[in-house]
C-alpha cells in the first residue's frame, strides 16, 4: 500500500507540472513561475527528512556517539517543520488569483490545473507526516508490534498538523518565508502588527481550524487503511 501512495502521489506532483506548463504552450500565454516555485518547495521537505534519515543511519552504522546522531536528528526535524507548510500552501492557490485578462485561458482549464496542484500538496503533506510518524512509532515503541495503536503517535500527528496550517497562514497572508525566521524580532514584529489588525485574530484562528480539520480528515482517510494493515500485520 505505501508502493502505490508514494507512487502515486509522485504521479499527481508529475501531472500538476505537466499542467502547468502545457496552460503555457497550448494557450500561448507566460509560465506562471510562481506555482512552479511552489510546487518545487511543496516537495522538498520530503526530500529533507530522507537525508536525515539517511545520515542518522549512516552515524550510527559508523559507530559515532549517540548524542551526535540525537542532535543530527533533532535539528533535521526542526529544518523539515519549518519546511513542511510549504507542501500544504498550494492549497492556497485555489483563489486563483494568477489569471489576467486578455489570457485566454479557460476557466475549466485552470480549475483542473490549480485543483491537481492543490492535491498535490494535501498528499505531499499527508506523505511527510506518514513517514515522519512511522519514525516516531519505531523509535518511541521499539518493542511494539502495533506501534500506530498508541495514541501518542496520533498526538504528534495533530500537532504537525496543526504547525502546518499555522506555517500556511503565515505564508499566505502574513507573507513570511521559512527563512524569515532567521530574523526571529522582525518576525515577532510583523506578526504583532497583523495580528493587531481589527478581526485580523479571529480570522487566524477560523483558518487555521478549518484548515487543521480538513488535513486531519484527509489524514485519516488516507492513512487509516494503511496502518490497519500494519497492525493486522502484526
């Protein structure tokens, strides 16, 4: 069953580029280089958590002290949280926003277009969080053979989750960048001005809802089948 989601959600991110592209060569019109940003940066962080993976492993095959590999893996993680609201952004792309008068470009065109895109980054972020609490069962519950039974899992599930749409309101309408949190007081200072804007708290707080909600839903959907074969397996 992983087979088939990594496969297929490698297929969706394929197919949301191809459209992307093709509404430029069929239509005549400039790429919109932004979504090819975004769906780029939408991939990333899986490609993070793999190499963090993959160095801890190899730290470990190597011998080296085990507080080197708990820093190298702690600090990996940090880096992948940080990234990893740019995956469910494109869901942000659903206003589009990104068509001009005088394109040409049919509605239906880029309602299938922004919405692959938007799935794409639903199911990148689903893949993210999957394989990132299939680490922690493993290594929180070593000796257990159904380790998606525990609760905790589930917990750190819905706190990701919820950091999640939190990075992609930030992103959206505060316009931070990962990146801007290597200035933490501008960062602190920009946030403290939106979010004294009048309703601007209120509005934070149904998005980031909403939004925590919808992800949660589609986790579950997606992902539940798939630890019940686990523990089946077990």
């Amino acid at each position: 069953m992983l087979t088939w989601l990594f496969g297929g959600v490698a297929l969706l991110n394929v197919y949301a580029l191809a459209l992307i592209l093709l509404r430029a060569l069929v239509y005549r019109t400039a790429v919109y280089r932004p979504m090819l940003l975004n769906l780029g940066l939408s991939i990333v962080p899986v490609f993070v958590l793999g190499a963090v993976v993959l160095v801890d492993a190899t730290l470990l095959a190597a011998g080296v002290t085990p507080w080197v590999v708990t820093a190298v893996a702690v600090l990996g993680t940090l880096v992948w949280l940080v990234l990893l609201p740019n995956a469910g952004y494109l869901v942000t792309e659903l206003n589009l926003n990104h068509r001009k008068d005088g394109e040409g470009v049919p509605l239906w065109y880029d309602i299938v277009a922004v919405l692959t895109l938007a799935l794409s980054g639903v199911l990148n972020t689903v893949v993210n969080v999957l394989v990132a609490q299939m680490l922690y069962a493993v290594l929180r519950y070593p000796d257990d053979d159904a380790p998606f039974t525990r609760p905790g899992t589930w917990v750190a599930v819905a706190v990701v989750l919820v950091l999640v749409t939190v990075g992609i309101y930030l992103g959206r309408y505060v316009r931070f960048n990962s990146w801007d949190l290597l200035h933490p007081t501008q960062f602190v200072r920009k946030l403290a001005r939106h979010l004294r804007e009048p309703g601007t708290l209120g509005q934070a707080l149904l998005f980031c809802v909403l939004h925590s909600v919808l992800l949660a839903l589609v986790y579950v959907v997606v992902v539940g089948p798939i630890t019940t074969v686990f523990v089946r397996g077990a």
